[in-house]
C-alpha cells in the first residue's frame, strides 16, 4: 500500500490549506480568551472499529475471578486511533485507546507486524502508541503472559484476533481519514468520579507530594480537540479513575465508565450511529495515573454514588463526558512544535538506580517481578479476592506467609521486602520483566506510555522528573498508564512500605518508581537533544504463553420440535417509555460468529412501510443475554431486552435477534434470523 510522501514544499502547501481552513472557524475556541495565537497545522485523522470478543463462556480480563464468564453483551468494546503527522517533517503518531482491561505486548507486537504488512515502515514501534482503558468487564486471553491468563483459562486467540484486527483497522480509518487540521488544548478538574482507595498508603507519602492532592485524588482532566478545517471531528480526554464500575458478578461485555463517556459523547451529542459508516466524531476517553483512583465513590464494589452497578457506571461515565465537552468546548490553547516519539525496551527487573532518584539518595536496584500476598487480598473496594487474606502488612496469616515465603529464593524474597513474596513471576516467565517504555511528543504536550498503572504520587513524580529534563512546566507532561504492554501496579517507595494490594502487585520491588523515573529521563534526553537510544532486546515470548485450557464450541442444537431463532417468549402488542421490553430466542453459541462490526439484535422501528435499525446490541438501552439451557444436546437461548428510555418516538418496533449454529458433524456453521412481533410504543 502506498504511504503519503513527504516533501518541505508539499508540507508548505498543506499548512497553507489548513491556515485557509481554519479562517472558517467560529466555534468556542475561537472566541476563547485563551492563547489565540495559530496552532500549528497538521494532517489529523480518526478511526474507529469494534473489538468485541466472545460474547459467551469467555473469562472476563480485570479482576480474576475464574467464575467470571461472559454471557452477553450491554456495551460493545471499540478501538479509538488517532493519527497526527507534522506536515514539514512527516513525522508521525499513531495513537490508539481501546475498550480492554490492559494491553499486552502480544497484541502491541501483533499490530505492529500487521501495520508493517500494510504501510511499511511507516508505522514502527517508535511512533505507535496503543493503550487501554481498563475496564474490567472485557473477554480475555489476551496476554502471552500466564499470569494474566491463568483466571480466564489460557490465551484465547479468538479475542486476541479481534482485537488485534479491530485496533488495525482503528488505524487504518484514521490514516485513510488525514486532513489538514489543527489541534487544541484544554484543562479542567473533575472532583467527583474517583476516590482514593488506598489512602493508608498515599498517606505514606512525602507531606509536599501529598499537598499537590489535597483531595487524595488526582482530579485533572486534559482535553485534545481535533478540528479537519473548521469542522470539529475528536477528542482525547484523560483522567484517572479505575474502570471498576462494574462489579465482578456482572457477566455482560461493558466498555464500563470511560466505554459509557465515549458512547454518550460519540452517540448521545455526535449522533455517531456506529453501523452507518465512518463516524463524523471519536471521542476517546484513555486513562493517566489511576493505580490508586477507583470510581466506587463509597469504597466499596457497586456503591457510589447508588447502589446499582449499571446507573454508577452511567453516573461515572457521564460525568466524565460532561466534563470533557466543558473543556473541550473552551480549549482554545494552541498545540504548536514538531511532532517526535521514542520508545525502548528495558528490563526493569535489572535498572541500577541513581540515587537522584531515590528517597534516601542512595543507589539501589530493581529485581525480578514478584506478586505478593495482598495481591491475592484484591483491592477491598473494587474487587476483593481470596477471603481471609488482607490487604497490609503485616499479615495475620503468618504460618501460611513462612510456607509461601519459603517457595520463592530468599535473595529475591530479601530484596523484594517487605512484600511478603508468593509468586516469583518473573523467574517463572509468568509476569513480563522486559516492558516498553515510550515517550510521545505532540507539540508542546509530552505523552508519557507507561506499561503499568500508577498511582498518582508515582505518576506525579515520573512526571517531574521527565519535564524537568525536558524544560516544560509540569502540566504539559502526562503520564499515560496501560500503554504498549502491561506489568501490574507501581507505587512510591513510601507506599511500598505499606503492602497495600498495590505495593504488593509492584513487582519489581520498592525502587520500581525511582527506576521509571530514570528511564524515562533518559527517553526525555534523547528527545530533547534530537538523538537515538539503542531500542533493546524485545521481551521474550514465554513458551506457555499461548497455552488454552479452553474447549471451544462443540455442537448447537435447537432442541426437539424446535426451530433457530424460533420465539420462546414473545413480545407484548404495546409499551410505554420507561418500560422493559423483553423476547426470548432459540439461538447458538455467540462464539460461532462474534458479529464484529455488526450486531446480535436490533430494535426495528417500521417507517414508510419499511422496517429501518433503530437500536443495536451496542446501544446503552439493550442487552443481549446467552444461556446454555442443555449442556449435553448444546440447547441455548439468548434474552433480547430495551429499556424504552424517554423521548423515544411513539410508532411500531420489533425485536430482531441474529445468531449463528454449529453443526455437530460437519462442523459447518449456520446463519439464522428470529424476529419477534411487532409492538407499539405510546
């Protein structure tokens, strides 16, 4: 495929375009009392695509809980990408978020393979950013790495596929999508949609890190808005806060919070109608320092600010949105300078750590990856894990810590102390040492990708070390969690001291923060002074990494004197807004078809005599529900419901489901159609 070429005079005439273009715009940005002077012109484009796994019998990725298998769908899982070149230097970045729990290096790798395929060498690992926005409510297997498999039943290459496909394909919209535009910016506080969960150990801290948070949460959201001409087309709004809304009981794929803030921007305000074509708006909503930062604003899973995980979640989720349109409605800050990336491979597991960098100004070391004991405790108000086990040091459970303690080598036990040590992840290849590390620059604002969540007073500090490298003030360097890979938590060598469930899921010890702040600095640097790093050794690829333990679909079967996507439960004649509507169909297994791209029901609305798609299964309202109601004959239904939310128009609907059926002998899958009756809505 041919790749756009970059010549001095051709990027002069495309910054002369996006000058005459932008002398159009009368939005509030330009009428801001803000920095007014031009922003640079650039070739900006978005894309987005679905990334939604198997909809049924899938381990969900977030909270490891082995019971926690998808049945169905509320919010479809979508990529969002970005794509900004310098005109002048052809300098480009790929930026891509997506609707995961983390984003392995597996799929960082496998896309970049298959953007090399595509364009070359125009997309390396340099200038391609993907991250995540960690909801815990996604199907699984994803990883190459046990550890973050192991709940879920092993790598599941049907999830991996589509999301590795629907990321492709994000950025592949987007690089068809440049134009001439330009970008601004924009900043805000947020106070409402997170709470501290791990105070005793943010208390730990350092007085003057802690009076940079008075609330003890990071409330600072940061807005990008992308304009083609004088035509508002995006935003990339970050903020912190756990995509945790969602309990670990619930079983229906949700994009959670930052899915649901993406929807009511892109659907809601945009009339993005994600069936119809490209969107004429992409909202994407990435995370930055949110290891400590959860959405339960009452502390507890479920509750806050009700307690109904599904309206916290729209709760949250639109309070974001609200927000982010505030911000993005008057950020009138122009984004000027050049466009630059670097990236490395670094074995954090071997960092010698300058004592700059450290709380007592000595050297110290990092050591191989180490999950500890409260680790296994979950996070108390998010997602508890193993009863019994609590969360802090020390631990009542002191015969079981000698016996754990004592599987782990006692050099690797005595460097990762005090964390009470379980499982040497690292040494087992469980857990990745050799992660990425990138830095992206996009004008005057510093896009810091880390492999990790990290609290926000390890967020804050990385942060100070690279502006300070860099020479910007502190609020133009953000620290982007969950990006290009995934290692767990990092805390402060002061939170580490409390073995919190975050301290104990910092593998590489109490020196992990003072490590990424010297790694990174040494991205900053090269940035800064225009030169190269060597990129490193990639991270191995374990040989366990592929393993599955999963059995896939065996047969479908309609059962006796039954018929696919034959009506069990049909449909009422009439409704009222604020009602459920609710139908029932014979159907197959969703791992037949995972429908990507399209949909396993939609609410039709007749019109004109015709009937015309007015919801589908990625709409808030609906949700599709599988049930296996046979395990030896491979019977199952799927329950279609809408909640008729007001302001619905009066008229005539149905209810169509569309499955798919795997037979038993040939193996041979089948399409099929079930359609309820028609109703009215009053």
């Amino acid at each position: 495929m041919e790749t756009p070429a970059f010549t001095r005079r051709r990027g002069l005439q495309l910054m002369a375009a996006a000058a005459g273009s932008l002398a159009l715009g009368t939005g509030p940005a330009a009428a801001a009392a803000a920095d007014t002077s031009t922003p640079s012109p650039y070739l900006v484009g978005r894309g987005i695509a679905d990334i939604t796994g198997a909809a049924a019998e899938s381990g969900m990725m977030g909270y490891s809980v082995i019971g926690q298998q998808t049945s169905g769908i509320h919010q479809r899982l979508r990529a969002r990408a970005f794509l900004i070149v310098d005109p002048v230097s052809g300098n480009r970045i790929a930026w891509c978020n997506t609707d995961q729990g983390l984003l392995p290096f597996a799929v960082f790798h496998a896309v970049l393979a298959r953007l090399a395929a595509a364009y070359g060498t125009t997309y390396t690992e340099q200038n391609v950013s993907l991250s995540a926005t960690h909801t815990h409510s996604g199907p699984g297997g994803c990883a190459h790495d046990l550890a973050y498999n192991l709940s879920i039943g092993g790598f599941q290459e049907q999830n991996f596929d589509a999301v590795v496909a629907g990321i492709v394909e994000a950025i592949g919209a987007a690089h068809a999508d440049l134009k001439p535009g330009t970008i601004t910016l924009g900043r805000g506080e947020l106070t409402d949609a997170s709470v501290n969960r791990s105070r005793p150990a943010f208390e730990l801290n350092p007085q003057a890190d802690k009076d940079v948070y008075p609330l003890g949460i990071d409330p600072t959201m940061t807005v990008l808005r992308f304009r083609q001409g004088h035509t508002d087309v995006g935003a990339i709004s970050w903020f912190p806060t756990h995509g945790t809304s969602m309990t670990n009981t619930n079983t229906l794929i949700s994009g959670d919070n930052k899915g649901y803030a993406a929807y009511a921007w892109e659907h809601g305000t945009a009339g993005v109608r994600y069936l119809d074509g490209a969107p004429s708006f992409v909202a994407a909503f990435p995370q930055t320092n949110s290891g400590d930062m959860s959405p339960n604003l009452n502390l507890k899973p479920g509750s806050g600010p009700t307690e109904d995980e599904f309206e916290n979640t729209r709760i949250i989720g639109m309070r974001q949105c609200t927000t982010a349109q505030q911000i993005h409605a008057s950020a009138a800050t122009p984004i000027r300078g050049g466009i630059d990336s670097r990236l490395r491979y670094v074995d954090m597991s071997q960092v010698q750590v300058d004592g700059r960098y450290t709380p007592d100004g000595q050297t110290h070391h990092t050591s191989s990856g180490v999950i500890g004991l409260s680790t296994l405790a979950g996070s108390l108000e998010d997602g508890p894990g193993i009863p019994g086990i609590i969360e802090g040091t020390p631990s009542p459970l002191a015969p079981l810590i000698d016996h754990l303690n004592s599987d782990v080598p006692q050099w690797l036990a005595a460097e990762q102390s005090p964390k009470t040590c379980v499982v040497p992840g690292g040494l087992l290849q469980a857990t990745p040492n050799v992660l990425p590390l990138q830095l992206l620059k996009i004008g005057q604002l510093y896009l810091i990708g880390g492999p990790a969540e990290y609290t926000i007073v390890s967020g804050l500090r990385i942060r100070r070390a690279v502006a300070e490298e860099l020479g910007v003030p502190l609020e133009n360097v953000l620290m982007q969690g969950y990006t290009n890979g995934y290692s767990q938590y990092v805390t402060t060598p002061e939170e580490y001291e409390g073995q919190q469930y975050e301290g104990a899921s910092t593998l590489f010890g109490k020196y992990t923060t003072p490590a990424y702040q010297q790694e990174f600095t040494k991205l900053a640097s090269a940035l800064r002074n225009g030169a190269s790093l060597p990129l490193g050794e990639l991270p191995p690829d374990p040989a366990i990494g592929t393993l599955n333990v999963q059995t896939g679909v065996v047969l479908d079967s309609p059962g006796a004197l039954r018929s696919y996507g034959q009506v069990l439960t049909d449909t009422a004649g009439s409704y009222r807004t604020g009602q459920q509507v609710t139908a029932i169909f014979v159907t197959g297994h969703p791992k037949n078809n995972l429908h990507r791209g399209g949909t396993f029901l939609e609410i039709q609305r007749s019109q004109g005599g015709s009937w015309a798609r007015y919801l589908d299964d990625g709409d808030w309202q609906t949700k599709f529900q599988w049930q296996r109601t046979n395990v030896v004959t491979g019977e199952s239904t799927a329950t279609v419901t809408w909640d008729i939310a007001p302001g619905t128009p009066p008229g005539t609907y149905r209810i169509i489901h569309y499955g798919d059926a795997k037979n038993g002998l040939t193996g041979a899958i089948s399409a099929f159609t079930g359609t309820s009756r028609s109703f009215t809505v009053s």
